[in-house]
C-alpha cells in the first residue's frame, strides 16, 4: 500500500497535461487579442479611406 502511494504521488502525467492545456490557453488568449487589435486597427484604416474617397 505504502509503494502504491508514493508511486501516485511520484506520477507527474497529469501535471504534465495541466501544463499543456494551461500552455494551449494562454496561446489562444494572445492570438485572440492580437487579431482583435489588428481589426481594430484594420476597421479604422478603411473608414478613413472611405471618408477620402467620399469627400467627407
């Protein structure tokens, strides 16, 4: 019994997973806001355009 817990503690699969998924997010949250900015931008770049074309 006593080796089945230290073979459990000593088990580091799942905390390897964790750092995986934790790793997967904090991607996805930095590709998320970098294309939100980047339309923002993009969206400001061609109202200003349009405002040109029509004599605004």
């Amino acid at each position: 019994m006593k080796q089945a817990l230290v073979k459990f503690f000593r088990d580091e699969e799942g905390a390897t997973a964790i750092e995986y998924g934790l790793i997967a997010g904090l991607i996805a949250v930095v590709i998320i806001t970098a294309v939100t900015t980047i339309g923002t931008e993009l969206t400001a770049t061609f109202q200003t355009i349009a405002n040109k074309l029509s004599g605004s």
